[in-house]
C-alpha cells in the first residue's frame, strides 16, 4: 500500500457558530495527502465563518436533512480512500490525520478511533482523555455489549467499507454513528483503538447531545435491542 494514501476529512455543517475553528484544524493537519468536504445541510446562519475559506475546500450544499444525509453526501462525493468524520463544533489537533495514518497503514487496518479531550465553550479542557482506553480488539467488542465506545469525530475509516456495509441509516438522527459501529462489527470488521487524544470534542448549549437527549437515548434502545443479541452471537463463536 502506498504510505500517505489520500483522505478525505468531512465536516457536517448546520447552523454552527464554531465551524470556521473545525475548518481550520483540518486545514493545519500535518499529513498533506488531504481534501476537506464540508457539507452545508440547509444552514441558515453562520455560513459567513465558511466563506474565507471556500478556495482551500469542497463545499457541497443541500437540504436540510440531518447529520447522516450530510455524512453520506460527503462520503459518496470523497475521492480520498479513507474517511475522517469531523463535527463542526469539535477540533483535530495537527497530528490527527498524520499519527492514525501511520498506525493504520503499518498495520494495514480498515478502521480505528483514538481518544479526546471534552472541552467547554471556550476551548478549555473539561475532562481529559474522556473516552475508554483498550488493550485489544476484543475490549472494544465487548464494550459494544454495554455503551458506545466510539466517538465518531476520533474515526478514520477506508471508504471501500461503506460500499460493503452501507451508509449511515438517517432514521437515526441522532445515533446514526452507533448504529454503524454495531453494523460493521456484526459484519466482521475489526475497529481498533489508537491510545492518543488527536481530537477535541466539545459541549455547549447549542450541542445536539444537550438538546436531543431524550431522542438519542430512544434510538439508542432500538439499535441495543436490535443488535446486541446478534454481537453477543458474534462474540461467541469466535472466542
């Protein structure tokens, strides 16, 4: 495999007031072999923090229809063969693309997250290294059975594995991610962990997390019950 196969970083933008901080991080990355794509779902405001830098990205418009639409619209239009996730409200840090790169092509992995810092408002560190840390694949397996181990801003995924499984379900709204761990895990698709926090991941009044919460806790009680049963069955026949 070539060493710096290109990547497409994405970026879902609808009505964010941190969008033009997200641009920026993609555009300081490290590792060269990039093209950005962010995708404007129907925004009404905050598209003037996008305008500076239109002749340095892709910028595809539609209309609004949720993160997933976004998501899907961005990878179809990638030429990248791997996908980086960015919300416009959370930031890389330089290495991001670089570091997860090196540990993927090295170890010729299809997919891998890292852990992040949950920052405020304000950019400040709330709680560092906030995710889960894993010694194995299996760890990871394993958390599925009881939460989301996978915040999907801190994902770097080959495109070729979204013609395999599918895209991203907008029924889910809010937890289209998830429902993607669970679907390429049943399907065999080992996601492994990088031990380094390359994104910063923020929450803010205005955060989908904050607002939807109870929307988010229902789609995640359809997507358990539809696909733990079935991890479980995975989980079993190969342990």
């Amino acid at each position: 495999m070539e060493n710096n196969p290109k990547v497409s970083i994405i970026i879902p933008f609808y009505n964010c007031s941190y969008v033009d901080q997200a641009i920026r991080s993609a555009l300081n990355q490290t590792y060269k072999n990039i093209e950005i794509i962010l995708v404007d779902d129907g925004s009404t405001n905050f598209t003037e923090k996008v305008a500076p830098f239109k002749d340095r990205i892709r910028y595809l418009r539609k209309e609004n229809g949720g993160t997933a639409t976004a998501l899907n619209l961005g990878v179809q239009s990638a030429t990248g063969e791997y996908i980086a996730w960015l919300s416009s409200d959370d930031f890389f840090l330089p290495k991001k693309i670089s570091n997860q790169m090196s540990f993927m092509v090295d170890q010729n992995i299809d997919i891998s997250f890292t852990n992040f810092d949950y920052i405020d408002k304000d950019n400040q560190v709330l709680v560092p290294w906030h995710g889960k840390r894993f010694s194995n694949v299996e760890g990871v397996y394993n958390a599925f059975l009881h939460f989301n181990a996978i915040n999907g801003c801190t994902v770097v995924i080959k495109k070729e594995l979204f013609e395999r499984v599918g895209y991203f379900d907008p029924n889910f709204r809010y937890t289209h991610d998830y429902e993607m761990w669970f679907r390429l895990l049943i399907n065999g698709y080992e996601i492994h962990y990088v031990d380094e926090v390359l994104t910063k991941f923020r929450t803010h009044e205005e955060s989908g997390t904050k607002k939807y919460q109870p929307e988010m806790q229902k789609e995640m009680a359809i997507i358990e019950q539809h696909y733990r049963p079935l991890l479980t069955e995975y989980i079993k026949k190969f342990s």
